[in-house]
C-alpha cells in the first residue's frame, strides 16, 4: 500500500477540532425551569375588558334515530345526504334574538 504520512499540519488539526466541538450549545443552557412560576395564581389585570352580554348555551337537536345501513364516515354521510336532499339546511345562524339570520345547505 501506499505509505500514510501520520503528520498532520497545524491548520488541518485545528480545523478537525473546530468541526468535531458541537455547533450548538447543549439543551440544557436553553431550558429554564418555570414549573414552580406555573403553578402560582395569576392576578388578573384589573385593567383587562370585562366580558359583556348574556352567556351563550348550545342547542340541542333532535337524537338520531338508529339506522341500519349507516356510511362508513362522516364525510361519507354529508356527501350522501347532499346529494339526496341538497335544499336541506346543513347550518343556521341566529342573532341575539333567536332570528336565522344565514342558513347552509347542503347543495
């Protein structure tokens, strides 16, 4: 084979060592340990906005009715009722006094 001159020049070490130090510094000098901060109480600011108007509940609709031949997802059932019945509203929207104020089909 071919002799391997074991020297290596002084550049050549130092850019070897320069590459083999890690490029960024270990995780542990990033990581602050605030889990005691967490678990004290918040003050609230006495200057935040106060929320307004009455408070909202979800409307209940009517249950389902058991159904035998069920589509496998529900993507699968809006395509289904979509294409059956397209005039159905999918979706309302109502004002602060119970009015529809926009309706979504499904067509």
């Amino acid at each position: 084979g071919v002799p391997v001159n074991s020297r290596v020049s002084s550049k050549i070490q130092q850019l070897l060592n320069t590459l083999k130090r890690p490029k960024r510094p270990p995780l542990k000098e990033f990581f602050v340990d605030d889990f005691e901060e967490l678990l004290e109480v918040q003050q609230p600011d006495p200057n935040q906005p106060k929320p307004e108007g009455n408070q909202i509940n979800v409307l209940k609709g009517e249950p389902l009715g058991v159904v035998t031949n069920w589509p496998p997802s529900l993507l699968a059932a809006l395509q289904r009722w979509g294409t059956t019945q397209p005039k159905a509203p999918c979706l309302t929207a109502l004002d602060t006094a119970g009015k529809a104020v926009y309706t979504l089909t499904y067509g």
